[in-house]
C-alpha cells in the first residue's frame, strides 16, 4: 500500500516594491508529520507558548534585537512581541531544538 504524503508550500518577499519572492515547498509522511506535530507542542508546552504559531522570521527578527540590546523592548504591534521575555540564549535554544526535532524525525538529506 502506498504512503500518503503532505505537501507544504510557503513564500517570503513581495511582488511589489523589490519585485522579489522566494518559494518553497517540501513532502512529508503523514507519519512523520503526527510525530513532528507532538513534538512541536511539547517543545511550545515546555516554553509556554500555547497555541502561538512560532515563525522563523520572529525568531530571526527577536534575535537579532536582542543581540544588539538584551533589554529591548518589543512594540505589541510586532509579530514577534511573544518573544520578549526570552534572553538571546533562550531564542537560540528554541532554534536548535527546533532543528533538533525535524534531524530527528526527519533527518536531514
């Protein structure tokens, strides 16, 4: 019998100004995925982020003003305001574990 596969498709930049977009899409066993899902919440879980959909331009974004100052403070209108309240460290963290999870699951090729 054949496996059942997911396909997801996600794009970054605009056709406006810079007339530039990046796409990009991959398969994934639905077994596969079940098994990253519970990790992803495990992981969210274990840093109290509920149902917050963790991105990676977030994560770049709060890095990179943490690195600068540590104390910033985030403005409520950005995407990334959830992040505040981890140091730089914890936000590397996350991001490892990240990668972690999907080497794991997944692998990488």
């Amino acid at each position: 019998m054949a496996e059942t596969y997911l396909f997801f498709i996600d794009d970054t930049g605009t056709n406006g100004h810079d007339n530039f977009v990046l796409r990009g899409g991959f398969l994934i066993k639905v077994a596969d995925y079940i098994c990253l899902y519970k990790n992803f919440v495990q992981l969210k879980e274990a840093y109290q982020l509920g149902s917050q959909e963790i991105k990676w331009s977030d994560l770049t974004s709060a890095i990179r003003l943490k690195n600068k100052n540590p104390k910033v403070t985030f403005s409520r209108k950005k995407s990334y305001f959830y992040l505040e309240r981890f140091s730089v460290e914890e936000l590397k963290e996350i991001t490892i574990k990240i990668f972690k999870i999907i080497e794991n699951v997944v692998g990488f090729a």
